[in-house]
C-alpha cells in the first residue's frame, strides 16, 4: 500500500485517546462511582475566582543559593519529533516507542498495529532488499544524529514480533466470525476481535500475525545498531526502553498476548532482555518497566486483567498481588532489580519509566475545552508533585507521581534515575495547552525528574512547540533556561507558576512565570542569593496576544534585587538575569568544623566561615564522607556557619566536612574532615496529626500524618478506633481496613521505610452520621503514639447529600 493511504494507520498510536476509555469502562481504578455527585471542591471555586481575579498577584521569590540541583537537559524530550523543529530546538531526546513498536520487527520493517487498528500487520515502504539497512527506525536514528539529538528506542519483550510484510490481521472475519468492527476502507476482513455483542473472541492463532522471538533478537537488532552507528558511548543509540506499556498488552496486543501480563513474566523478560542489551552494548541505558499509568505503580498487568473483569473485592486484594507477598507491583520489581544487580554485579535497569495521562475528563489528548475544562487543565499538573492535591478523576486521591517514584527508588534500588517517556496534558494547539506544557517542563526540573518524551510532538507552528522554545531556544539563537535549578516560590501556584534556573555557560539567572488566569497580573519579584544585580533583566514572553512568535519584550529594570512585573493574561514570561560577576576565584574552605551536641540520630556541626572571592559566600553545604561525586546532606545560608544533621545511625561513626558555594555557583575546597560517633541508645516514639480536610455532614474527608521518631522502621501498622459511628469508604496512601469502631492500616509498599524523624501522610473518605469527633489514640506497629493538634474541618454542603468518592474500603 501507498504511504500516502496508510498515513493514519501507521501512526504508532492512532487511538490512544481511547486508553481512559478503556481504564473506567474495564474498571481498572476500582468499583466505578457513576451517578455519585460530589460537592463542589475547593478547586471548582478557585477556578471560579481566578476568572474573576483582579491585577494584584500573588508575590514571587527566587533565591539563588538554595535549591540548587542540575536539571538534565532529557527532560525536554520528544516523541517521534518532526526534524526541523529538532534542529531549531536543539532537542536533547527523541524516542520511537507507542503501542505499534512492541511488536515491530527490525528485520522486515514491518510491526502489528494491535488494537490502535484492528490488530494489522503493517510496514513501511522501504527497500526491502537493503534491509535491515535502511529501515524506518535507521531513520529515525539518523534524523536524530542530524540534529545532536539522543535516541531512545523500544524494543520487544512481549516475546512475539511481526511475522513478515503481509496483509495479515489477528482476527480475521472470514476465520473467525463475523465481528463488531473492521477497517471497512482497506482490509474488510480485519475485525477488531470483539463479537457483534461487545464480547472478546479468544482461541484466535497468534501465528496469524507474528511468530516466537526471544532476548537475541533484542540482541541481534543492538548488534546491528552498533556496527551501523557505534555504540552508546560513541554516538550509537543511548536509551532503549523495554517494550511498551506492558500491563496493558491484555488489551493492545490481546490476539498474542490475552492474559495480563504478571510479575513474574515482567521480572524474567526484563532480565533477559535487559541483559542482553548490556551484553551487546554495555553503555546503552534501559528504561522499564514502561507502565501506562497510575495504576502502574500498584498492580501488575494480570492484576488488572483479572480485577477489570471481576470488580470487586479483587482490587484490595489482587491474586499476583497475594502471590507474591502483598508487595505492590512497582516496588517488587524494583527489589527484583535490586536482586538481579546484587547477584551479577551489573545493572539491567538504568531508568525506572512510568508513563503518566492526566485522567481528568477533557484534558489529556484533547483539544482545549471550555472555560472550565481549562482551567481544570492548568491545575491538574500539581498531581505531579502536590501531596495536597486530591486527583479529580476516578483516581480520586493524591498522586504525587515523582515524588512517589522517587521514594519507591530510594526504598527498593537506590541509584535507579526517573523517567516518564509518554505523556500529554492535551491541547498542544491552544495557548491553555502551551501553558500546561511550560508548566509541566517546569515540574520536571525542579522535581529532578531524570528524563521525558512527550506524546506526541506539537507542530512547529503550535502553540505548545513555543512552550519548548520558552526552554530550549527562547531567542532564536540558543538561549535557554537554566541547567542548575534553584528555589523559585509563588505565594499561589494556580495563579502564576514560577520556576528558576542558573545557566552554568555564564551564571545568567533565568526565571520563567506562567500566568495561568484569563486577567493580567501585577505581583512582586525577588531575587537574593545574587551578587550586586545588573541594572536590567531581559524580558522574552510567549502567550496569547500573539501565538506566533516568542516576543522581545522591553528590559526590566531591576533595583535592590526586586521589581515589580506585570505578566498578562495566559502568558508565559522569561527574564533572564545577566550574572553580576565576573571573577573567578572560588571562596576559600571553610574553618575544620566542631562537633556538639551528639545524639543517638543527631550532631550540631559549626565551622569558622570562608574568606569570599570573586562573589560573596551564599552558602555552606555540608557532606558525609567525600564531596567528590556525592550530594550534600545538609545546606544552610550565608551567613550562618553551624548545621545540625539529624537522621544518622544510632552507635554509627561518621565524617563531615564543609564547602562554601558563592553566588556564582563556584564551589570553596572541602574544609580538614570531623569524625564522630552517635550515641548507642536508640530512641523511641512516635506521633499522629489527625485532620478533618472537609466535612459535609454526612461525610467527610481526613488525612493523618504519621511520624516516626523512634529508630527506623520498614513496614509499619496503623492502628486506631473512631468514637463516633464513622464508616471509611475509602483510603488511599496505605492498605485500609475497619472492623466495627476499630481501624487499621498498612503501609502501602513505597512508604513502608520510616527512618528516624520522616514522616509519611494517608488520607481517607468516611461517612457518619451525628457528631464526627477525632480518635482519641492511635497505635504505630503496637506502641501508643503522641496526638498533635490538627486541622479543622472545612464545611461544605452537597446538593443531594452523597460524600464524594464512595469506594468500598480498598
């Protein structure tokens, strides 16, 4: 078939907007909620007030000195980027992955649509007699070296890929009855494998489409990529993904894989294959286990299977779940990592790789929507890292996804980076999309995510291709944010975002505001942790009164390191502060510090300051052992000279040393070593915060703060009884259960590590009847815990009396 005729069909994700179809018709949160009504929440009211908001904003603070991490440029990443935005953008990543690589064959250039489109055998029409030389996925490859970008490819774990360059399909009509869809236009016998009455066939051949692989054809297609471009190290391709979305597969690719895939099958696929690219190339980086979504980090792929079809009870207690231990798919797969590591003495997981659609009704996907989907849209983004943002979807729970994969990384295979090579907050041809997209960018790299490609990429006339100039080339020839983040703060973040950044090229300061209402602005600006500020800022703005260019706006000038700014309606506005030093001399090391006040967790450390050079001491950050290639453990500002560490080791021998930063980013010599001992004696305790968030007289919504201040703990129980006749419906951040007045909790796998001092915070909805007064105790792993005061609750008032979010406990 012709190119031209095939061009939708050949889009390796022709119907992914049909994913969150498919999650709330199959179920996959949970018992569905349909007909519930739920009380307006604080975030419908706020929308309401930011319409109507009038030019005073919120105030915006950046210091310099605090914050500071490297953002990786991955972060900006794209999948299958259009080549000459590539080029204008310098873009660091491009990926070739989506539902139509799983099962694409390198060695035909051929691949099987799945169920993006009727389950298809396809290929791309490139010289069959040069291949695999020459194929779709050379191109890509060879795009990306035009353009300095890095490649990511997928490849198969799913242990089928395409037969050959045929017509073929896995459901055909006329061998497997007639069916309740088909591609009508081009091959009339390929059905959409559903019956007329919406049910699956099963019993179909998988050699209809596609025949057996194993790890050495993974193997073989690194070989090949090595000798044809050189391996990783040496300009090759860098990152390979481990197949795509593979709890989904049960779905995707159901005519070869009909079961969901189980923890067992990911574990021992991943380690094959993972090891396989290694042999072949080991500097090539690997990204799994490549989940579709939330429910990703909690069941596995058998799991959603099973529990889609029977409801229920089966999401509170899955059967792979209970197979193996209870644990949560994500960190079980993280340990088995871990495992695999610890025996071989070699990574197979580089990256670990969730991929993340806002499931909000009207965002992800999809064009910009009314007023109201808007602006749901613009403030769905803090479900990346908000822990106070309650998911308004199915999900219906804090999700706080990088800060939740990161502790699922710290508690099962430290070392692991983070990425997140699909997702979309939609409308990528509006200016609302572009500001989510800005927004997003911003997320990403002050939460220290590791790497991402957005699908799919924007046109470069779109509005959300000029979300990523605003980072990567703001002035047409290269200028771009920061690689260093540093603290940026808005007094409200749904108003105007604020994210900031230094540029180690020549230590310019870069601050990008996104002001997400539909008035313009005026708010307060300052900036400290800089030397003596230049007298003006450039100004680069992007927003709605022009969507065709980024605009050089007039200079700001700049006194005493504050400014007044005016940032206009869905805007997104960039200053860019020239470094107020030129001097390169580095402050001198810090005085050797002394130790005092040593405890069993803790010891107050103080130092004799550093003399400055060519810029003043912002900062002192603190180390334990050598500063050479470790992170900080302990930061504090100019000028105070002491530092007290906490969570250390009871009966544990440490060493510390200084070193100065100054505003320039320079970096002091490490102060002479102090070594210490902690106290043997471990300490004992812990405390609860009880809080009310909401409460509509018939039901309420609470969150519980739990901290432990005795020794570290991993795995921990919750317990507690209500005094009223409370009845939780559903509970989030732990595994809940009630019998009668009495409550308990587990921890969900990816908080069950508490060390001294750390806290975590679970939330629950319940309704009552009558008062609603707090539990008088609580218990933390059998001993009684401390009460702190909590919050009081907020009242609100349903229409027709339903609490929102009635699941069954969970």
């Amino acid at each position: 078939m012709a190119v031209e005729k095939e061009t939708m069909r050949t889009a390796p994700r022709a119907a992914l907007a049909a994913l969150s179809l498919l999650v709330t018709s199959a179920g996959l949160a949970g018992p569905a909620q349909a007909g519930v009504a739920r009380p307006e929440t604080d975030q419908a009211a706020r929308a309401r007030a930011i319409a109507a908001t009038d030019a005073a904003g919120p105030a915006i603070s950046v210091d310099a000195t605090t914050g500071r991490h490297a953002i990786d440029p991955h972060i900006y990443g794209m999948n299958f980027a259009d080549e000459a935005l590539a080029q204008e953008l310098r873009l660091p990543l491009s990926r070739w992955g989506g539902n139509a690589t799983t099962r694409y064959n390198y060695k035909l250039d051929a691949y099987n649509a799945g169920s993006d489109w009727y389950f298809e055998n396809l290929h791309y029409n490139n010289d069959p007699a040069t291949l695999p030389a020459g194929s779709q996925a050379d191109k890509f490859v060879e795009q990306n070296h035009r353009t300095g970008t890095d490649s990511v490819l997928t490849v198969p774990l799913i242990g089928r890929t395409t037969a050959a360059r045929n017509d073929a399909c896995g459901f055909s009509i006329a061998k497997y009855g007639p069916q309740q869809g088909s591609d009508a236009q081009w091959r009339p016998d390929c059905g959409n494998g559903k019956k007329p009455d919406g049910t699956d066939i099963t019993g179909n051949n998988p050699a209809d489409t596609s025949i057996p692989i194993g790890a050495d054809f993974t193997k073989g297609w690194v070989q090949y990529l090595n000798g044809a471009y050189g391996k990783a190290g040496n300009g090759g391709v860098r990152f390979y993904n481990l197949d795509n979305e593979p709890d989904l597969w049960h779905a995707t690719h159901r005519d070869v894989h009909p079961t969901g895939a189980s923890y067992d099958e990911l574990r021992d696929s991943t380690y094959a294959t993972g090891a396989a690219i290694k042999d072949a190339d080991a500097g090539a980086q690997t990204l799994g286990p490549v989940g579709w979504g939330f429910n990703s980090l909690i069941y596995s792929g058998l799991d959603q299977d099973v529990c889609s079809k029977q409801g229920g009870n089966c999401w509170s207690d899955p059967p792979d779940r209970a197979a193996h231990g209870g644990v949560q798919f994500a960190p079980w797969y993280l340990q088995q990592m871990k495992a695999y590591d610890q025996a071989h003495g070699r990574r197979i997981l580089d990256y670990f790789d969730e991929h993340i659609y806002p499931q909000q009704t009207g965002v992800a996907l999809a064009d910009a929507g009314d007023a109201t989907t808007q602006a749901l849209r613009l403030r769905s983004t803090r479900q990346l890292w908000d822990p106070s943002y309650v998911d308004e979807s199915w999900i219906n729970q804090p999700i706080q996804f990088i800060p939740r994969m990161r502790s699922l990384v710290d508690q099962n295979y430290p070392g692991t980076k983070l990425a997140v090579t699909e997702y979309n907050w939609g409308a990528l041809n509006h200016i609302n999309g572009a500001l989510a997209q800005a927004d997003v960018l911003g997320i990403f790299g002050r939460e220290g995510l590791d790497l991402a490609t957005l699908w799919s990429p924007p046109k470069a006339t779109d509005p959300g291709a000029y979300a990523f100039r605003m980072f990567l080339n703001y002035d047409g020839n290269g200028g771009a944010f920061g690689d260093t983040a540093v603290q940026a703060a808005s007094a409200d973040q749904d108003t105007l975002s604020v994210y900031a950044a230094e540029r180690s090229s020549d230590h310019a300061t870069t601050i990008m505001v996104i002001n997400k209402t539909t008035g313009d602005l005026t708010a307060p600006v300052s900036v400290t942790g800089r030397t003596a500020l230049p007298a003006t800022a450039q100004v680069y703005r992007y927003g709605q009164s022009d969507l065709t260019k980024v605009q050089h706006a007039a200079d700001q000038p700049l006194s005493g390191g504050a400014f007044t700014g005016t940032f206009p309606a869905y805007s997104i506005t960039e200053y860019v502060i020239p470094a107020g030093s030129t001097g390169t001399t580095p402050p001198s090391a810090p005085g050797t510090p002394a130790a005092s006040a040593v405890g069993t967790d803790r010891a107050t450390l103080t130092w004799a300051a550093s003399t400055a050079g060519s810029a003043p001491v912002a900062s002192y950050q603190v180390f334990s052992g050598d500063p050479a290639g470790s992170a900080p453990i302990a930061t504090v500002n100019a000028p105070a000279t002491t530092a007290t560490i906490t969570e250390l080791s009871p009966g544990t021998a440490y060493t510390f040393r200084v070193v100065a930063k100054d505003t320039a980013g320079r970096s002091s010599p490490a102060s002479a070593p102090v070594s210490l001992t902690t106290a043997s004696a471990p300490p004992t305790g812990c405390t609860v915060g009880y809080s009310v968030n909401t409460d509509w007289d018939s039901g309420f919504t609470g969150n519980i703060k739990i901290t432990n201040q005795g020794a570290p703990i991993n795995g921990w129980q919750l317990g507690f009884s209500f005094t009223g006749n409370q009845k939780i419906t559903q509970g989030w951040n732990g595994t809940w259960s009630q019998n009668a007045a009495a409550v308990t909790v587990k921890d969900a796998g990816w908080n069950a590590a508490l060390p001294t001092g750390a806290s975590t915070t679970i939330g629950f909805n319940a309704a009552y009847n009558g008062a609603n007064p707090a539990p008088k105790s609580f218990t933390l792993n059998g001993k009684t815990c401390g009460v702190v005061s909590g919050t009081a609750a907020a009242r609100v008032v349903t229409a027709v009396g339903h609490a929102p979010g009635s699941h069954a406990v969970r």
